[in-house]
C-alpha cells in the first residue's frame, strides 16, 4: 500500500491567507490591542509552535500558559467567517485531478500530515470541496513538533496496512521534507506555497517540482516504486 501523505497549506490549497487573519483576530481580542503580525512566519509551522510564538514574541506574555490554548480555540471558531471572506484562494493545479485519479485505485490511499489542528485544517478542506478524498490524518492538537505529527502519522499508516506500507510525504516547504525524510517517506516538495523551487532544492527532496504534474505523469513515478 501507498500512503500518499498531504499537507495542506501552500500543496493542495491557497486560503488568501484566511487562517493569518482569523488567527490575527483572535489573537488582537485576547490581548486587547493590535499586533505586529509581521513577525510571524507560517509556512511549514505548526499552529501550536504559531500559538507560542505569538504569545513569546508578539504579545510578550511568555509564561502565561493560559493564552495560548485560548487563541487556539477563537482561532478555529473564527476560520470559517475568513476563509469564505478571502475571495482569492484556491486549489493548487492539478491537486484535483490526481486526488480524484487516485481515489478508488486500489494500492493507493490519501491521507493528510499537516501542522493544522484537525478542526481547521478540516474546514479549510471543507471549504474548498476537497475533504472527502482523505481517509485519515495526522494533525498537531497538542502535537507542536511536525517530525513528531509524522511520527504518528507512520504509526497510523502501519497499524492500517502494516510494516510494509510505502510513505509519500507531499509538502511546500524544507519543514514537510524533513519531517518525511524522519519517518523514512519518499518526499515530494512542490514550488506552489511557503518555498521557492531554489529553497527546497536545498532540502534534497525525492522528487522536487514546481508544481504538481499532470496525474498520469504522478502516478507513472509512483508506479515505478515497487512496494
Ligand atoms: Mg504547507
């Protein structure tokens, strides 16, 4: 069995940064003024890393443990007025067209590996219609380290197919490859979010792109890869 591992962010969809603003939000209520949200970098980042972060740095509220599970909270209460509010998101190419090819072939399985809590990276994939297509995930409520969110996912994988099962990580940035490579995945790093093509070339992926290919391209080099 093949277990193609997603993320979500910058590899299959694009929310116009929906989850910035809501995060944003929620973070701006909870501490009572504005925030510099410049100094946050998401891509590849997990949201509770994101959480500590914005508590560490830019609400200098350190050590108050209360906040950022508060933050967490508002935030997924608030992503599902943003994401239809950011009129310029979108499914990345060719992400349709191959998680619908590879959807009832057997040997194949999609699941998700992504930094999101299940709730948001849930409606983010409502949202854009493609939630069906996963049969299960790896999320990071209360899990903030990705190689570990891999860790789990690997475990998840072996419990359904066995030691045996194949693992294909498929992410935009440095993060996803090295969480992937931890976890003995063949990792596909695609030029579509949080990295340039130079960035995660970098990063020695098993296969890098720009983007995703054409489906029957993808599926002939996952092909070749004798279980
Ligand atoms: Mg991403």
């Amino acid at each position: 069995m093949k277990v193609l591992l997603w993320d979500i962010d910058g590899t299959l969809l694009n929310t116009d940064r929906a989850g910035l603003y809501a995060w944003m939000e929620a973070a701006e209520e909870i501490h009572g003024t504005p925030l510099d949200a410049s100094l946050l970098r998401f891509a590849g980042m997990t949201d509770p890393l994101i959480a500590d972060i914005t508590v560490d740095r830019l609400m200098n509220r350190a050590g108050d443990e209360g906040i950022a599970p508060r933050l967490l909270a508002r935030y997924a209460e608030l992503l599902p007025s943003w994401l239809p509010r950011r009129g310029n998101g979108f499914v990345q190419p060719n992400v349709l067209a191959t998680l619908e090819a590879l959807a009832d072939e057997p040997g194949y399985e999609h699941a998700l590996l992504t930094g999101n809590l299940e709730i948001g990276g849930r409606l983010k994939l409502a949202h854009y219609d493609l939630l069906d297509y996963f049969v299960w995930g790896a999320f990071a409520d209360g899990v903030p380290v990705r190689r570990d969110i891999a860790r789990l996912a690997r475990a998840e994988a072996e419990r359904r197919h066995g030691l045996e099962v194949e693992l294909f990580v498929i992410g935009d940035t440095p993060h996803d490859i090295d969480c992937g490579r931890a976890v003995g995945a063949r990792t596909i790093a695609v030029a579509t979010g949080g990295a340039s093509f130079d960035e995660l070339e970098r990063h020695d992926p098993w296969w890098l792109l720009e983007e995703l290919p054409d489906p029957t391209e993808f599926i002939d080099r996952l092909d070749r890869q004798a279980s």
